[in-house]
C-alpha cells in the first residue's frame, strides 16, 4: 500500500484570539473525517469532499454556513473537486442556497459534462441531482450578519485588506489529499470575500487558480484574497513549481507564495501533496488554520 495522506486548510486571515480555538476544534474534526475514508481504503475525492463538508457545516469557517454575506445582503458561495487521476473537475460559483457546494461541484463532475455552473443554473441542477438545499437563513449567522452592517457603513472598505493584519476576515477551506491507489484529489470551498459585489466569483472554484490536481505531481488548493490567485493561476502555478523542484511541496508553496508577492501583491496561504504523499504549506497572513494526517504519524496535527 502506497502511502496515504490529507492535509487541509480552513483558511489564510488574521484569526483574532477568540476564534483561534473554534477553528483548531474544527480542523481536528475535519482531518479525522477526511482520515477515516481514507484509512478504511476510500478515494482521495470521497476524502477531500468528507472533510470541506464538515467544515461547511461548522459555522465557524466561511464556507457554507457562516459564510460572508455580499453587498446584496445575501450569501454565494463557490466550490470546486478536481480529481488527478483523470483530470476531470467539477466546479459551482455563485450559488445560493445550498448546503454543501463541495458536494454539487462533484455531481458537476460526475454527472454532467460541464466543469463549471454558475447561479441559477447551478441550484437547478443541485435540485435535479437532488443536492441538500436550504434557505439564505440557513446559512446566516449572526456573526456574519453583524460584520455585514458594520460593513455596510465603512465606504472605505477593500477585500484586499481583509486578509491583512487587523482586519476580522474568514477565508475559504481546502483539502487534498493522496488514497492507496496513488490518486490524488483536490477540493475548495468558500463564502468569497466579505461584502463582494453580488455575482463576484473568487479563485476557489476556477480550476488551476484555487484547485488543481494531477496524479503524476501532486495536488493544491489555496486560501486568501481571490483575484490575486486568478491572476497568477496560484494552484496551478504551485504544481507547476512542484514538477521543477522534482516534486518538494515545501519549496513549491514558498515560492508560489513569492510570485504572488511578487506580481500581483497578494495575500494568502497554499496547501500542496505530492505523488510520494509528501505536504507543503506556507501563508503570508498573520495566521492560517491547517492540518494533516499521513501513514507516517500516529495523530494528526491541527495549528492556526
Ligand atoms: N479565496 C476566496 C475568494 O477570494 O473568494
């Protein structure tokens, strides 16, 4: 049996001190999903999807409930799955009332022909896949609700700076993972930036900038401001500088991270696996939540 190995993010912000342990809790809960499919034999994609689900279901992440509310006063969320062994992917942005959109981009996979579906085209296919939806009110939090009026009233306010120090911003939740087969499989899922402009769309779902996987290198998914990651194709990139490092994810991350400095001052954090089911990480905001889990340790780590 080849090596087995997960590991997550659960999102690249300054965590004030109050939320730090939340998202500690909610990152062991996650790995110890994604670990368990994985352990028993399961896919790198069932593991990938059981994780983001239990963090789009802990509100305190911003990826399903307790996702950013927009200007609109409502809640889109984006998500993408990419499975390396095929190089397929299946993305959702823009979509609203759904209760897992990490679930609905792999039915986009799996059972249609497309990669990507946005909107109302998106919740109709959630409703003939037969996808849990919810209401808006379902996804709302209080917390939220309160960020969102403050918002309202702060003109001067830029997502670019919500993942800067001082600012009180969430961000997106990733997994990739490696399965015993040697597959690999990359999954993101997100609220997007707090107070965006009704129907913007992040990185998280567009494959090669928030997502990406290819059994012969390695996998990536990333965490922070989304059009910076567009504009230097992020995931993509990292996995392109993993083949060059002869497969390191540590360096490829670092200099991933450089190059989003670099050319398009961004901010954020990258979570890349390679084929050998090795881990890198890196981030350039005050803090990031992340864990991981492989055959070489007794328990998973969780740090924010
Ligand atoms: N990285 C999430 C977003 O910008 O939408």
């Amino acid at each position: 049996m080849g090596k087995i190995a997960l590991v997550l993010h659960g999102g690249a912000w300054d965590i004030p001190p109050d939320l730090v342990e939340p998202h500690r809790t909610g990152m062991q809960k996650a790995i110890a999903a994604g670990w368990k499919v994985l352990q028993k034999g399961g896919s790198a994609l069932d593991a990938v999807e059981a994780s983001i689900v239990v963090m789009e279901d802990d509100d305190t992440f911003n990826a399903g409930r307790g996702s950013f509310i927009n200007a609109g006063g409502e809640v889109e969320l984006d998500a993408s799955i990419m499975n390396g062994a095929t190089f397929r992917a299946g993305a959702v942005a823009a979509v609203q009332n759904v209760r897992n959109p990490i679930t609905l981009a792999r039915r986009v996979m799996e059972k249609s022909e497309n990669v990507l579906l946005v909107g109302m085209g998106a919740s109709r296919f959630a409703r003939e896949q037969k996808v849990k939806l919810c209401s808006q009110d379902d996804l709302l939090t209080l917390r939220e609700l309160d960020r969102w009026r403050t918002m309202q009233s702060d003109p001067h306010f830029k997502p670019k700076d919500a993942f800067r120090k001082k600012r009180t911003a969430s961000d997106t939740v990733g997994a990739v993972a490696i399965d015993k087969k040697g597959n690999i499989a990359s999954g993101t899922s997100t609220g997007g930036t707090p107070n965006k402009l009704p129907g913007r769309v992040g990185d998280s779902p567009i494959i090669g900038a928030g997502t990406y996987a290819d059994n012969g290198i390695g996998g990536v998914s990333t965490s922070g401001w989304g059009e910076a990651m567009i504009r230097v194709v992020m995931a993509k990139t990292v996995v392109d500088l993993m083949e060059r490092h002869g497969g390191d994810p540590e360096k490829a991350t670092q200099e991933g991270l450089k190059v989003l400095v670099r050319k398009v001052d961004g901010y954020g954090g990258v979570i890349a696996l390679n084929a050998r089911g090795e881990i890198g990480i890196a981030f350039n905001t005050p803090r990031m939540a992340r864990a991981f889990m492989h055959t070489g340790l007794r328990e998973a780590v969780a740090l924010v």
